[in-house]
C-alpha cells in the first residue's frame, strides 16, 4: 500500500500507519460494553489488523479540510479492508434499511368485531314465516354497517431483533458501498471559520459533494460553527460516532468521517467481527 | 471502465463505481426472500384457496395429529415406554476429545502455563456446558490420544482411561472432581454469578452414586489418596507402555502440583467471599457461622 | 364505589347540550385523581451507601491485587486469541497459514477462529451430500480449475468431480466428501 506511493508525495505528506491509526487496543479500552468483560491484558498484534496478513489490499484515503471551501488534501489515511472493502451486501443493507423502519412501527388500526359493533342483540326477525333470509343480528359479519370478520385487531407491533451479525455486515456493507462509490471523505477535523449556511452549501457544491451530507465526529459534541451552519439546512446532518446508522449512511449521499471517528468506527466494527462469542442481550 | 482480471468482490465494488448511487430507492431484497402469501388469491389461487373440498380441511375443524377418526391411536395403544424415563434426571458429561483440547492448545486460546478447569474451558468460547440440560461437567474422551502433546494440569469431572495416559504420557496431571449443579452454574459463567452479587459457593459433596468414582484413584478422583494415586500413575504407564516422566523434576512443578480443597471452586478464591468487579473488591465474611459453613 | 364508577364514566362521555355539559364538567373535576408519585416508594429501595452497616453482618473489605489476579482470570477473553505459528502442521492437524500465499491468483481467508473455511453439509432427509470452501477472493474460476484436477488426481471419482463456482458468494460446492483432500490441498497452497 504504502509501496505504490511515490517518493515525490512520501515529501510532501506523512502517510499514517494503518495500527497506529486504529489504536485498536487503546479504543477497546474505551469503547467495550462493560470493561469488566474485556481482560486487561490484551497483548500482542492480532492477525486482523496486520496489512501483511491481508489479501485485500488497505484502502488509501485523503485526507482533507473544512477550513476553506477549496479542497486541500493533507495526508493519506489507509483504512480496514473487512470494513471499508467487503463484498457489498446490498440484500443485507436492505434488511437492515427495513429493520430499522419497522423495529419500531405499531400499527394501531382496530376494527369492530361483531360483538363490538354497537347494537345487534335482537334478532331481527322471527326464524320462519317472513320469507327473508334467517339472520341473528343486524351486525353481523354479513351485513351493512357490521363487524369486520377478519379485520386488523388491536396495535400490532411489528418489532423484531435482526440478527447482531447481520447488524454489523449491515454498517460493513454501507461503508463499502460509500467508498466504493465515491462518497466517503475523510476530514482533519469539523472546525469551520465561520456560523454562515452558506460556507458549508458553497463548500459542498465546490466539491461536488451530494447535496445531502452526513458530517460524522466520535463525541455528540462537536465544533459550534458546524452545528449553527448546518443547523437551518435539512439535508446537512451533523451525527455523533454512536449514532451511525445503515439508514442515515444511505440516506445521506456523501459521508465525512473525521479521523477520529473512522479509527473509533474501524476499531468497534473489527472488535464485533472478531469477539469470541456476543453478549446474550445484543444476540 | 475496465472489468477484465476482476472477480467476485473486486469485481462488485468496481461494478459499483460505474453504478447510481446505492439509495433507499434502488434496494430490494434477495429472490425468495420474502414468504409468499399463504391464501392464495386471483385466478389460480383462488376459489377453494387451496383448503380442498368439504372435510376439516375446508372447514377449519382440523383433527389433532395422532386422530385416527375415532378408533383407538396408536400412539395412545401403548401404555409404556419407559426408552427415555428419568433421562432429564441423569447426570450428563458433554465429551472433550483429546483432539480438541490439543487444538485449543494449539490455537492458543487456553493457557496451558495455569492449571485448567471447567470455567478455563468454557471460558475459551468453544466448549459448553449447560448447567440447565443436567450438564455436571466435562468428560475427557481419548480421541486424539495419539495426537496429544500438552503438558497440562487438567481438572475434569470424568476421564476415560486412554485420556489419563495421555496427559500424563506428557508429564502433565488430571485430576477428576465433583461439582454440584449450583457449582457449575457459578463456574460456567462467573461474570454472570458475580455481577448477581452472590457469593462463591461451597462445593457439595459428590452423591452416593459417584462417590466409588471420585474416592478411586485410577480414575485420579480428588478424594483419594495422594499416594494411592502415585502408584496408579505408575501401573498405568507399565500398562500402557511409556516412560512415566518425573514431574518432580519438571520447572512447572509448582504449576502442575496445584490441587484445588474439595470445597473450593476457583484457584485462589474461597468459597463465601463475594466479587464486586465494577469496584474491583472482594468481601469476605467474617461472621463465625459463616465461616464455620464455608471453611467447615 | 359505584358512584366513583359512574362519575367516571360520565367524565369519559362526550355529551353535546348545555346541562349535560355541565355535570360532565363537574364529574371530572370531582372524580378523584389517582397520584400517580404514591406508587413510587424511594425508602424502599435501597442504595448500598445508604445500607445500615450494624444490621448487616461482619465483613472486611480487601483490594489485594494478589486475589484479584485469581479472579482476573476467570474473565473470559473478548477477542479470539492470536494462535501460535507452526513450521509444519501442529499436533492437532491445524497448519498456519503461509505469507507465499498472499501471491497467488486466487485466496481463501481463514474464518475469524483462524481455522480453514471447509464445510460438509448433508442436505435433510436426502443423501445429497456436499463440500463448501468459503471465504474465497480473487480468480475464483481458476481456483475451481485447479481444485478439480486435484479432486481428480487424489479421490477415486476420477470424472465425476461436480464442482460449482459461485463468483457473487465467493464460494466453491463439491459434491461429495473431500473435506480432508480439500483441507489438504490448502495446506499445500499455505491458505
């Protein structure tokens, strides 16, 4: 990777290792469910994050600025290929889009059932001698203005748990497919000079950016010229580490990760692809 | 844009970048993936819906599995058949191969410079035992005895005699011990038993019925004599025709000698005392008629 | 009770003329309010702070990193383990994978427990029986090509090696069992 850059760039940036950007085993400290279940002394190079021991070659990125609308490029920043390169599982980012969608829909339609409908508890008229059709009440299913046979009953819930592997192939799969495409950035840091909409929509479209932008931190606080910017524009979303998600990665058309939070999200993603056995709750 | 020489996943991403953008509006789901819609409807499934003609079928009045249209069942005809009686209230021994445990070994997820027990090796995340399924521990089987070459101080609840001469072939020890039901629960998932704030349990006693086993020592078991023991090393190794190596001797000695008390559940813990692991603490009871139980 | 039942259910009906109203009016406002704050009892739970030590029994505290090493290890592992590598098959047949076979055309990644992604699947309530390898990147055709002539060479069913390359999933199915000819023939390549 490092190898098919030329001498004349190696002058002019500092390419970052792909280990010490991870800081894998210092993010594990920080990021793990419960620091109880991690043991504490987590040592040597674990095979996964060694770029020799992969047949995928690392994916170089620029890396860029938000401190001028013109784009400068920094440095290089080399990322995970079980992350940033899979196979993009489009059917798996589908399931998960409408996991998201309707993990947490109620449908709250209720129709009325015979014995609900109000009235009907006479018999309309005598069994025999009227020359009508036998009937036992004027709501049933049969009639005008009756109960619903097999109508919706009730608020149904629509909530199931995908599977946790399927969950993280999900976030892999958007990566890849962003990267893939042309829509993931990767910037120094938020900071902005100014407050004004207009820097962050004029830097967009000078950068030909999609119109809807997903600024990405680790930390839900993040530089208040960004946040007052993007505020009053709808499509430009601002959205901490935690918050990452297949819906909002394909939602938005560009993704801008700072630094720090592609390390942060490279080391969480590789920690559930390489655990031993997931925590019974998050199954 | 060029494809040729690309395969598989290289050949997808490239395939990407030539493609529209992955939106909400361009997903779908795999063929099949969705189940088709049992009621059939329209031409071809509807009329009858698939339900047939007359009979329970079509009248939703389906008769129970086993209903013989009212002469006597055949699954009712015999009265008893006791294959699985009391089965549920066995005691069972999920088997560990020799092979496996090397493969552990080998793969480096169980650390063979500390003695190895049942929660070492659940631990690992490849080997289960479930208290729930009557699950008393762990039997060490001796397939892979030809391939086994670690030098292991091993703690199982039951050992076939191929599998005891190959650890000790080694110059590694075995020792077979009882535990309870609420013992291994504990020892399984210790995580779980402390973050309940239970204390460490005291190991019962093995039941009548298993208590020839653990008092024998041909089967290493950890009430019998230590230097009945010995001499079984021995015998085995003229048996089975090797070198019984001199553990004395060996620079893990220390390691190797580890025996755990009868009551005991994990090395270097005694049973009573509570671990609060957020706090990093351990509360140890100093009532007498704790003490007296736990220690007693 | 009764007259609680009644008011309530006035207070719920939605009346439309003047007098009406104004009863359902009062029903509502006489209809006692049941205070949903009586239902949450904070002296009954108790936090470990608060806990009356003298009515506990006696216990001593101890942070001895000497005891707590013993519990440490009964934490298991989060991530699988780094295994140890072999110049030639390990005891228990496990080979390490070789840096050569970086090179090649065609890779078979090992599974996340570093073990060789073969499979044997037998499909239910038939004899149909299969070999899967996994995790495969690169030219995945030529792999097929050359694992077919090796099935052909070594197994006794010279022509009837029914292989099936499947380049979206990164997979090769063989019909039949030739898991260990499979397994070995990867140990060859150093997958």
């Amino acid at each position: 990777m490092l190898r098919l850059i030329s001498k004349k760039l190696l002058a002019t940036y500092s390419p970052i290792s792909p280990c010490a950007q991870c800081g894998l085993v210092q993010k594990l400290r920080s990021l793990s469910l419960d620091d109880n279940l991690l043991k504490a002394d987590i040592k040597g190079d674990y095979k996964f994050l060694d770029p020799d021991n992969h047949y995928q070659k690392f994916r170089q990125v620029w890396l860029e600025n938000l401190d001028t609308t013109q784009e400068k490029k920094l440095g290089i920043i080399s990322l995970h290929p079980e992350i940033f390169a899979t196979k993009p599982r489009v059917d798996i980012i589908h399931q998960n889009i409408t996991w998201q969608r309707l993990f947490r829909y109620i449908n709250y339609a209720c129709t009325k059932v015979t014995s609900e409908v109000r009235g009907g508890g006479r018999k309309p008229w005598p069994q025999k001698g009227m020359g009508k059709a036998r009937h036992g009440s004027i709501r049933s299913v049969l009639w005008r203005k009756g109960g619903r046979a097999h109508g919706p009953r009730g608020p149904k819930p629509y909530f199931y748990m995908l599977p946790h592997h399927i969950r993280v192939w999900g976030l892999v799969s958007a990566f890849s497919t962003k990267l893939a495409q042309d829509d993931l950035h990767i910037v120094k840091s938020l900071d902005i000079p100014t407050d004004d909409p207009e820097y962050v929509t004029q830097l967009v479209k000078e950068r030909n950016w999609g119109p809807s932008v997903l600024f990405i931190d680790v930390s839900d606080i993040m530089p208040l010229n960004l946040i007052t910017a993007t505020d009053s524009i709808k499509h430009i979303n601002c959205m901490p580490g935690y918050g990452l998600n297949v819906h909002s990665i394909l939602k938005h058309n560009t993704l801008v990760l700072t630094e720090d939070a592609a390390s942060w999200v490279q080391g969480k993603l590789l920690y559930h692809l390489n655990q031993i056995k997931p925590p019974e709750n998050i199954k | 844009m060029s494809f040729s020489g690309l395969h598989g996943r290289e050949l997808a991403l490239k395939m990407l970048q030539a493609l529209p953008r992955v939106s909400h509006a361009n997903l779908k789901p795999n063929p099949n993936f969705k189940p088709k819609n049992k009621r059939g409807r329209g031409q071809h499934g509807g009329d009858k819906h698939g339900a047939g003609n007359k009979g329970s079928g079509q009248r939703q009045n389906h008769m129970r599995l086993g209903y013989e249209t009212g002469n006597w069942p055949f699954y009712l005809r015999f009265g008893f058949e006791p294959y699985y009686k009391g089965h549920h209230l066995k005691r069972q021994y999920p088997p560990l191969t020799l092979h496996k445990l090397q493969m552990l070994i080998d793969t480096n997820r169980i650390d063979t410079s500390k003695p190895i027990d049942l929660t070492a090796l659940v631990n690992t995340g490849v080997v289960d035992c479930i208290p729930e399924r009557k699950h008393y521990g762990l039997n060490l089987t001796d397939a892979g005895a030809n391939v086994f070459k670690g030098k292991v101080n091993i703690e199982v609840q039951w050992a076939s005699e191929p599998a005891i001469a190959a650890i000790e072939r080694n110059g590694g020890t075995i020792t077979t011990t009882y535990y309870d039901l609420s013992s291994v629960q504990c020892a399984v998932d210790p995580v779980r038993w402390f973050s309940r704030a239970e204390p460490i349990p005291r190991r019962k006693l093995p039941l009548a019925d298993c208590l020839e086993y653990y008092s024998n020592p041909e089967n290493r078991g950890y009430l019998a004599d230590p230097e009945k023991i010995s001499q079984a090393r021995l015998a085995l190794a003229q048996k089975y025709g090797y070198e019984l190596p001199r553990i004395e001797d060996d620079p893990d000695y220390e390691m190797l000698i580890q025996r755990k008390d009868p009551r005991q559940l994990f090395y270097g813990l005694e049973p009573g005392w509570v671990v609060n692991l957020k706090d990093k603490l351990i509360f140890k009871p100093k009532e007498d008629y704790l003490l007296e139980y736990y220690r007693g | 009770m009764a007259a609680l039942q009644f008011l309530s259910r006035a207070a719920r009906t939605v009346v439309v003329g003047g007098t009406n109203r104004f009863t359902a009016l009062a029903a509502i406002n006489l209809a006692p309010k049941r205070n949903y704050a009586d239902d949450y009892k904070p002296d009954q739970s108790v936090m470990y702070d608060e806990l009356d030590q003298s009515t506990l029994p006696k216990f001593e505290t101890s942070n001895d990193p000497a005891e707590w090493q013993f519990v440490e290890r009964l934490i298991p592992l989060a991530l699988v383990p780094t295994p140890k590598s072999f110049t030639e098959p390990s005891p228990s047949g496990w080979t390490t994978p070789k840096k050569d076979a970086l090179k090649l055309p065609y890779f078979v990644s090992r599974t996340k427990n570093h073990m060789q992604p073969v499979y044997y699947r037998i499909k239910e309530r038939s004899l149909r029986h299969t070999t899967v390898i996994k995790n495969i990147d690169g030219d995945i055709w030529l792999m097929g090509e050359h694992l077919k002539d090796y099935l052909k060479r070594n197994t006794k069913k010279k022509d009837l090696i029914a292989l099936k390359v499947n380049e979206m999933n990164g997979t090769i199915s063989v019909r039949g069992d030739h898991v260990s000819w499979v397994k070995k023939w990867m140990d060859e390549k150093g997958f």
